[in-house]
C-alpha cells in the first residue's frame, strides 16, 4: 500500500476511507508463513534487529537484580506484551522494504518510525499507559498477597507454584493481565503499522484496530493467543529466542495489516 496524504488545508474531511476486511480462521497461520519469508528473505537484517532487543531486555534485568529489584523481573517480563506492538516497528520497516523490491538495511528498521513519528509516539504513550496500569496493579497485587515485605528470591518464587498463596496471586494476576493485555492488543493490532503506511491520526489507527477485531474476533482472538504464547517461549528461553521470535512476529504483523485493512482516497470512492 502507497501512503495517502492527508490535505494541509483547513478542511476535517476525512482523505481516506478505511474498510476492514472480513478474514477466515487459517489467516493467522498464513501470516506467520509471511513472516517466516520475510525473515528468510532478509535474515541478517531482521536477526541484527531481533539481537538489539534481546540484548536490551538482557540489561535491563541484570539492572534489576543489581538494584535489588528482582521481584519486579515477573510484572516487567509480562508487561512485554504491551510494548511488543512498538517493538515491531522496525520488522515493518523491513518488510516494507522488501514489498518495494530493495534490500532491506538497518537503516529501514531503526528508522522506519521517523516518517510519522508524531502520530506513533502518541500510539507509544497509549501503549505506555497500559504498562503503568499493569505494573501498578501488580504492585498491588503482590502487596495484597505477599504484604509490603518482599521474601527472598528462592522463596517467592518457589511458593509461586507450591503454595495457595503464589497460586492465587498467578491466577488473579494472569486474569487482570490477559484483559488488559488483550485492550492492548485491541487497539493497536493494526494501528501501528495503519499510522506507518498512510498519513491518519492515531486515533484514526486505534479505530480501525478495534473494528478489525470486532469484525474477526475469533481469527483475532487465535492471534493474539499465538503472539503471546510466542513471546512467553522467548521469555522462557532466556530471551535468546526473541531474537527470532520479534522480527517473524513483527513481519507477520504487517502482513495482517495488508490481509485486514484496506485504505482508499475517498476521492476515489464512489458515493
């Protein structure tokens, strides 16, 4: 897709109209297989992109434990799921590129954001808002289960699993998490990558998310469980696995944007 330019004039009239398109259940699974491509296409560049995340994921939990804020690994690891979307701006990049027939190049990830960074950093603050409230009612939440005096690390974390107390602070938590996880997922499924591929406000990007999950909640349901038990295998695997993970995930993500949103000039479209 060209990106449709807005007019500078004084005019609200909207420049492009966004219709979502109604998609099947196997249309998750073709996704991946797109971005499974485009990361074979472009291995070295996506894999270097993959490699920045996890080495900045790596330090800022060594910095955790460092300040003695081990406790904090937990919610921040889970937290991941509401920063993902942004993450993928440079997979975007990437695919674009090779949609144009060039070699992609770092410079079309770590860039790709400049074109309409106003827009996608107002996307990043309603992104960052949801992290907040989720480390916030974490925080909370470990209070009302475990009290204001954090147990040692080889305690807290052996109870998790062992205890009623660590089994109902895993359930609550997962509960609040996946409902404020799957808001997230809402409102920025397609926007981010909508906000890089055509001239629209944010909130332009945020409706048609929401209308592209309320019009395929179930394929977007089976997206959004396949990203996030995608990303908890990565989690798990010390992070190494993001390294691949990210860009696949990232370069799929676009690829749902083209499957599910379609944008034409409205001077274009017959009334």
């Amino acid at each position: 897709m060209n990106a449709t330019t807005r007019s500078t004039g004084q005019s609200s009239v909207p420049t492009v109209k966004i219709t979502i398109n109604p998609i099947g259940m196997d249309r998750p699974r073709a996704w991946l297989a797109a971005g499974f491509e485009d990361f074979r296409q472009a291995t070295a560049v996506s894999l270097a992109y993959g490699m920045f995340w996890v080495g900045l994921s790596i330090a800022i939990t060594l910095g955790a434990v460092m300040l003695d804020l081990w406790h904090w690994l937990l919610p921040l690891m889970a937290g991941f799921m509401f920063l993902g979307p942004l993450v993928a701006v440079g997979s975007y990049g990437i695919s674009r590129a090779l949609e144009a027939n060039r070699s992609p190049h770092l410079g079309d990830a770590f860039n790709a954001w400049r074109p309409h960074a106003g827009q996608l950093a107002m996307m990043g603050l309603m992104m960052m808002i949801f992290f907040l409230a989720w480390i916030r009612l974490a925080t909370l939440l470990f209070a009302l289960f475990y009290g204001f005096e954090a147990p040692g690390p080889a305690a807290l974390y052996a109870s998790l699993l062992t205890t009623p107390q660590g089994l109902g602070l895993i359930a609550v938590g997962t509960a609040i998490g996946a409902v404020l996880a799957f808001g997230a997922f809402t409102i920025s499924v397609v926007a981010i990558p909508t906000l890089m591929d055509q001239d629209l406000t944010f909130m332009e990007g945020i409706e048609a998310s929401v209308r592209s999950v309320a019009r395929n909640f179930r394929p977007m349901l089976l997206w959004a469980v396949i990203l996030t038990g995608c990303v908890l295998v990565g989690v798990l695997t010390f992070y190494i696995g993001l390294a691949l993970i990210l860009p696949v995930l990232g370069h799929a993500s676009w690829h749902a944007y083209e499957d599910l949103v379609r944008c034409e000039p409205v001077d274009k479209v017959t009334t």
